[in-house]
C-alpha cells in the first residue's frame, strides 16, 4: 500500500507519497522516477517520503512550503522523531539513491554526499499535518507499470525530439543548398554578361 498525499499550498500542487511499511520502500526506492525527491529523518528511523517535481522542475526549485510539508509529514511518521523538536530532515534526488545487495530492507545510501540537503523542523505544526491528512488517500498502484509507461513515455518523446531535429536539420540544408546554387546562377549569369560584352567588343574592333 501507497499513501499519496497533495500540497496545495503553493498555486501547482504537488504530489507527496510513501510506502505503509519498509517491504513498500524498497519497492519505491526500486521504481522511483527521476522526477522524485526522497526525504527522511537524519539518523533515525522514520517514513520515506516522496516528492514528485513537475516537468523540467529541479530539487533547487522547490518552494519552501512544499519542503516544509515534507519534512513535517517525515518527521510526524518516525516513531522517535515525531516526539522530538529540532529534527534534521535529509532529502536529495531519487537518482542520488544508492542501494546494493548487503543492504537491509529500508536500508539507503548515497551515490553523491553533496548532493543531499538538509532542513530543521523546529515542533509539530498541526495545522500542516492537518491540511496534508485531509488530502490522504491509499492505494495498491503498479510501481514497475508507472515507472515502464512514464520511462516509455519518455523515449518517445527523446525520439520525437531527435526526429524534429533531423527534420529542421534537413531543411537547413535544403535551404543552404538553394543559397549555394542561387549564388553559382547568379555568378554564371554574370559571367555569360561579360563574356556577351567582350564578343561584341572584337566585333566592333574588326569591323
């Protein structure tokens, strides 16, 4: 089971979810999408959460009120953390994930340190996680299908691409060649001018 969650706080919302137990984590850590943040309680156990940028969107452009969403709603799912004040929130790419074979179940790691950023959330705010419970709905979704059809989605669109260059790449050309051969028609009419002109020249002189 999946909980999705939306933040309506900004005027595009954003999708916000996460697995009910680890066995769902590692399903979603496996099926991630590129556009997905995670967030987890630094050094403690908690939910992981995910968030799903827009289109183009990078994590660097991600609205403070959204963030603050996030890190409360992992901070309220960690059994330690939702009883502490000032929890650190780590949170970074879903590409940035590393996760290999030795690794326990829920178990993350990095491919980049860098990469990963940190928030505070000072207290609770009720009212956040108020707002964001009454927008909660549960779900059993396919993550390998999502993740097939958004990842074929995709190569359709890079082919749609490359096909719309070749496209404009070729009518370059067409049109490079039509200056070309414009040029040389005007440069062998000029010639045939004066070659014109210097036959009626000898001509003159004869007579």
């Amino acid at each position: 089971m999946v909980f999705y969650f939306t933040s309506n706080v900004v005027p595009s919302a954003y999708t916000i979810y996460m697995g009910k137990d680890k066995y769902e984590n590692e399903d979603l850590i496996k099926y991630g999408w590129p556009e997905d943040i995670w967030f987890h309680v630094d050094k403690l156990s908690s939910a992981h959460v995910y968030l799903r940028l827009h289109k183009g969107q990078t994590m660097d452009e991600i609205p403070k009120e959204v963030l603050i969403d996030c890190a409360h709603l992992v901070k309220a799912n960690s059994i330690q953390g939702c009883k502490m004040n000032n929890v650190n929130v780590v949170y970074t790419p879903w590409t940035n994930l590393k996760k290999t074979a030795d690794m326990d179940v829920g178990q993350i790691g990095f491919h980049r340190q860098k990469d990963v950023k940190m928030l505070t959330v000072e207290k609770k705010v009720n009212e956040i996680l108020n707002r964001l419970e009454k927008t909660k709905t549960e779900r059993f979704p396919d993550l390998a299908a999502e993740k097939e059809a958004r990842d074929r989605e995709e190569r359709n669109e890079k082919k749609a691409q490359i096909q719309e260059m070749k496209r404009k790449e070729k009518e370059e050309m067409k049109k490079k060649k039509e200056m070309e051969d414009l040029r040389n028609y005007s440069s062998l009419m000029k010639t045939e001018n004066m070659s014109s002109n210097q036959d009626g020249n000898d001509s003159d002189d004869f007579m």
